[in-house]
C-alpha cells in the first residue's frame, strides 16, 4: 500500500543571520493508511519542524517529501495551500481557532477556501460538530468555549474537508488531563474509523495511545517502537470517574 | 471563494475594532465631502455667474480702454483715457449692425441725503442705456435727452441704493440726493436688476453723461456699451465699432469684447478655480488614503496569527490578499458614501445660502459618481500594498507570532 506520507532523507535547515541551524539532518519517515503514530522528542529535537514538513507548511531544504504517493516538496505555496486545505487536518495546541467568529464558522473556513457552496458548508460543519459532541455549542465563539470544547472544534474544522491525515501538534498541551483524556478518546475513535494520525507530543504517557512511536533527537530519527498495547483513552476516563467522583 | 463570505469577514474584522475603523473612515469622508463640496458649489457659482451674465442680452458688446495683449497688463494708465464720448456717438452714427451706443463715465463716491451718508457707485450715461441695458422704471421716468443736453442735475436711482438712502424708498421722486457737494433732483426709481458676480447692480445711481464730465472734470469714458441690432449681427457690429474707433484713434487703443467672449472668459477662470480648489480637496483625500494603509498595515501587524492560521487551513495568497483589499475597499465606499452625502449637504446649504440655487441633480450626478469611484479606487491604491504583505507571510512564521 502506498504510504499516506513518505519522508526520504529530509533535511531542514534554517538560517539565523549568517549560521545555518539543522532543525532536521536527515529523517526518512513513511506513515501507512490507517496507522496512528506518536512522534516524540525532546524540545529542540525537530519534532515541530517534522511536523511542518509532514504539514506541508515548509518545505524540506533538501531530500524528498512524498504524499500520497506524490512528490510535493517542490510545489508552489500555492499549490501548498490546496494541499494542506484538501487533505490535512491540524490540530494545534493553542487550538487556533479565530476568536470572532463562532464555532460553526471555524468549522465551515477550511470548505469556504476549497469553494463549498454555502449550503453544503453549513451541513458539513453541523455534521463535523456533531461528530465530536458540540453541535449544541455550534453558535458560540471560542473564547465562550471551555478548552476541552475549543479542541473539539478545531478537530472538527481538521475533518471537515475529509482529509488524508490528521496533524495533531501537542493537542492535550493545553488541557486538564480529563479534557485531555476526552480529546484523546476522540482521536482514538477516528483512527478506528480508518482516519491516519500523527501527533507530536513530549509526553510518553500520551504517545503510549498510539500504535508507534518514533523517537526524535538532535533533527534525527533515533527509535521507531510500535506499542503493543496502545492506552484507550476511553476507559481511562472511567478509571477517572472512579477515582474522582 | 465568494465574495459575500469576504464581505462579512470584513465586515466583522471592522466591527471588532470600531472606534479605529470609525477614525479611518472619517479621514476618507472628509477627503470626500470636501472634493464633493467644491466641485458643486464651483458648477453652482460657474452657472449662475455665467447665467447671471447671460441675462445682460447676449447682443451686447463692451468697448474698453487699452488693448489687451497676450501677458500683457490690461487697461494701462495711456489706455485708460482712450475713450470720449465722441468715439461714442461716432459708433452710433456710422455702425450699420448697431442699435444703442453708451458711454459710461463711473465712478464709486459718497452721497448723502436727509443726513444719510453711503458709497455707491455713480454712473453717468446716456438715456438710451436703458434701451441698451434693458432698464426699466418702477416710477418715474428715465434720464431724458434734454436731460444730456442741459446738463441737467437729474438723477435715477436703483432700489438698492433709494432703500438705503430712504426711509420711505417707494416715495422718493422729487427729493434731493448730494453728489459731490451738488444737489440732484431724483426724477425716476428703476426697477431691481439683481446681482452679478455678487455685485448689486440695484446699488447705483444714473445721471447724464455730461453732467458727470462736468462734476467730476473729465471727458473720457470709463467703458462703452455697444448693443447690437440683434443677435445674429453681434459678428458685424463688433468688426464696424473696431472699424470706427481704429480709424479716430489711429491705433488699436481699445478692446471690444463681446458677450460671448466675455462668457468664454470668464466661464474659462472659474473653471481653472474650481480645478484648483477640488485639487486642494483631492489632497485631503490622498491623505485619507494614507490613513486606510496605516491602519491596515497595524491590522495586517495585529493579525499576523489569524493569516497564519488561514493559510494553516487552506487560505491562498489571493485569498488572503482579498480579504484584506476588500477591508480597505470597505472603509473607503462607507467613506465615500457618507462623505457623500456630507459633501452634497455642503454644497446644497453653500449654494442655495449664497446664490440662491440648489445644485441640479443632472450636474452633481457625474460628480457622485467620480467620488465614489475615487474613494473606491483610494481604497485599492492603499490597501493593496498592506493585503500584500500579508498575503506574503509565511504561515509557520505567521502561526508562531505572538
């Protein structure tokens, strides 16, 4: 099967004045259909320039970055754009969602940029927000939301437009491990509906949800375990309601 | 994308920072209202001046001292004596195409009457000025030729003048009025003229020509008015009287300008002063302008994340550049329509308050129009470089920005 992302000897190297900083020195990284993987590192060990490549917000300095099969490491921006609007979901840490606007409006700019008719935005965000249990919030702006909530709808904005891959950079960073948990269940569950995920975390205990985790230092791959038992987010939220009534 | 769904980010971006929007939006109505203003009170003052002239007969000529010469100072010192009454009555006799010929001896001089003391202008004449000028009386009578003859002291007075000179203006025939230390009999009280170029020509007062040459101990006419049979032989009276005068005088000593001239002339300076006051305005509008960019390139600042984050998702360069150029296009149409309707109010309450005429909706329509073509290209102009800049940035950059 052909691999959702390919990396092949990617390199990222960014110029502070007149010193070139390796954020990346060489990763090869292939992600299958349907696989949900955990990149882990410490900070400064690439994890977030990984991510922006895998996104198809920069572009590597050299080796290839193959989607969908396709070499897209010399596209245009705007060609970028296309990509990123078409088959990548972002969720981030700091969720960036646009404060003014409501939650259904967030969740309906990803399909406003691929030209979506406005009916059918409007169907698809309700549907979107439904899907992560916020269509009673639909109407409230962000900063109404409670952090657990905002998450929620920043990945529904990421599915909207049925991508290939959902990006998730530190996406319980923010949150109180409950809301954590519940986002994490969320991810679970969209991965069991064959959804490929990558998320960059700094937290083994969050990793361990994963399949696999790929381990990150100095700008190189260090380690690639699969997780034999992957943590389900799920019961660990009953296990919580136990604990803490 | 649809241009509605750029429409209502705009239009909620602006609502978001309202007092500034408001500010930037007042730059641009101002900068509107003025040109709008001065544009139509220019049309206003440039058809009433010109029709105020108009209403003078389009079969009068003037005939005035010193020649005018390209760059050349008009009525010079030697010119200003070139006129007599007899080049008046030469024209009179020989001129084929003309009907009435006036001297026009006038000067501006105190005269008193009943204790009331006021400056007004004095113009000596012939009695046919009022066939020639289109006088006519509101009682009494005109001057007469015995009047001319016997250097009579007889005067006529416009209503202006009898209204400041008189406590009762309608009952004045008979009384006395003091020119230069001599007692006037008022024979006659024409009726009102009205005003040109915002001169009261109802404040003056007619005596005969001869008597003012007496008075005032000079022999030259000020001006002469010539009036043609009709309009159609305005061409060959102005060739007869330029004929007869160069033949007494000897040499081109004079002007004889006819109306249509005059009209052309004076049509021509308005027209350069109204162009130079709208430049003046179309200033303020540049600067305006320079406000929208200032503004948007704080807003562009200001949400550099939000650009990340649209780009993040999806968002083109274009996309973003129209987003930000609509902004801009945004402030200055709500600018332009508002100072619009400032500029029209402006111009409605000048013209009407100082020449008596509201501005047509034929002559403000094309204005309006330019306006607010103006104003949207204003926003173009200056937002294009803002929307720019944020359809440059990078979105990692732009994601990280705090």
């Amino acid at each position: 099967m052909t691999p959702v992302v390919a990396l092949r000897e990617a390199t990222k190297i960014y110029r502070l004045g007149k010193v070139d900083v390796p954020a990346l020195r060489g990763v090869g990284l292939a992600i299958e259909p349907g696989e949900f993987v955990a990149i882990m590192g410490p900070s400064g060990s690439g994890k977030s320039t990984l991510m922006n490549l895998l996104g198809c917000l920069d572009r590597p300095t050299s080796g290839t970055y193959l989607f969908g099969g396709h070499d897209v490491s010399q596209l245009s921006d705007d060609e970028l754009a296309e990509l990123r609007n078409r088959r990548i979901g972002f969720v981030f840490q700091t969720f960036n969602l646009l404060p003014r606007l409501s939650a259904l409006k967030n969740v309906e700019m990803p399909m406003v940029y691929a030209g979506v008719s406005r009916a059918e935005r409007l169907r698809r965000a309700q549907a979107a927000l439904e899907r992560v249990g916020l269509a009673h919030r639909a109407s409230h702006a962000p900063p109404e939301l409670s952090g657990g909530e905002q998450q929620r709808v920043a990945i529904a904005r990421a599915l909207v437009n049925t991508p290939s891959i959902l990006l998730a950079d530190e996406p319980t960073g923010n949150l109180d491990s409950r809301s954590g948990e519940e986002i994490l269940a969320i991810v679970q569950e969209l991965n069991a509906q064959d959804m490929t995920i990558a998320m960059v975390t700094h937290d083994r205990d969050i990793a361990e949800h994963s399949q696999r985790i790929i381990h990150l230092r100095d700008g190189r791959l260090v380690r690639d375990e699969m997780v034999p038992r992957p943590k389900q987010a799920r019961q660990e939220l009953i296990d919580l309601a136990v604990v803490s009534p | 994308m649809d241009l509605f769904e750029s429409f209502s980010i705009a239009r909620e971006a602006l609502r978001a920072n309202r007092l500034r929007t408001i500010l930037t939006t007042l730059g641009v109505i101002i900068g509107v209202a003025a040109v709008i203003a001065l544009v139509s009170v220019g049309q206003t003052v440039r058809t009433s001046v010109v029709g105020e002239f108009a209403t003078l007969g389009p079969e009068l000529l003037w005939v005035l001292p010193g020649k005018a010469r390209e760059g050349s100072q008009f009525a010079r010192e030697e010119g200003r004596l070139s006129l007599t009454f007899e080049d008046a009555e030469a024209v009179a006799k020989d001129a084929d195409a003309v009907s009435g010929v006036s001297p026009i001896l006038q000067t501006s001089i105190e005269v008193t009457s009943a204790g009331r003391r006021v400056t007004t202008t004095v113009v000596g004449t012939t009695p046919n000025i009022a066939d020639v000028r289109g006088l006519s009386m509101q009682a009494g009578r005109f001057l007469s030729a015995s009047d001319l003859v016997r250097r009579k002291r007889a005067a006529v007075l416009g209503p202006s003048l009898a209204r400041r000179l008189y406590r009762t203006p309608a009952n004045i025939l008979g009384r006395r009025v003091i020119i230069n230390g001599r007692a006037f009999d008022v024979v006659g009280l024409l009726r009102s003229e009205g005003q040109v170029l915002g001169l009261d020509l109802d404040d003056r007062l007619y005596i005969p020509v001869t008597t003012a040459q007496q008075l005032f101990r000079i022999d030259y006419a000020s001006f002469i008015f010539v009036k043609a049979k009709d309009t159609a032989s305005v061409p060959r009276a102005l060739r007869e009287t330029e004929r007869i005068l160069l033949r007494r005088h000897g040499e081109e000593d004079f002007t004889v300008l006819t109306q249509s001239q005059l009209l052309t002339s004076l049509d021509a300076i308005l027209r350069i002063l109204t162009l130079a006051l709208t430049s003046i305005a179309a200033i303020s509008l540049v600067v305006g302008g320079i406000g929208i960019m200032n503004i948007m390139l704080v807003s562009v600042t200001e949400r550099t994340r939000e650009i990340g984050i649209r780009k993040a998702i999806g968002a083109r360069r274009l996309h973003i550049l129209t987003q930000f150029l609509i902004e801009a296009v945004v402030i200055s149409l709500v600018g332009g329509l508002m100072g619009m309707l400032v500029g029209l109010a402006l111009s409605w309450g000048i013209s009407t308050s100082l020449f008596n005429s509201a501005p047509s909706l034929g002559s403000t329509a094309p204005i309006v129009l330019l306006a607010f073509g103006f104003s949207a290209a204003v926003g173009v102009v200056f937002g294009v470089y803002p929307a720019w800049r944020a359809a440059q940035l990078h979105p990692v950059e732009a994601l990280r920005y705090e």
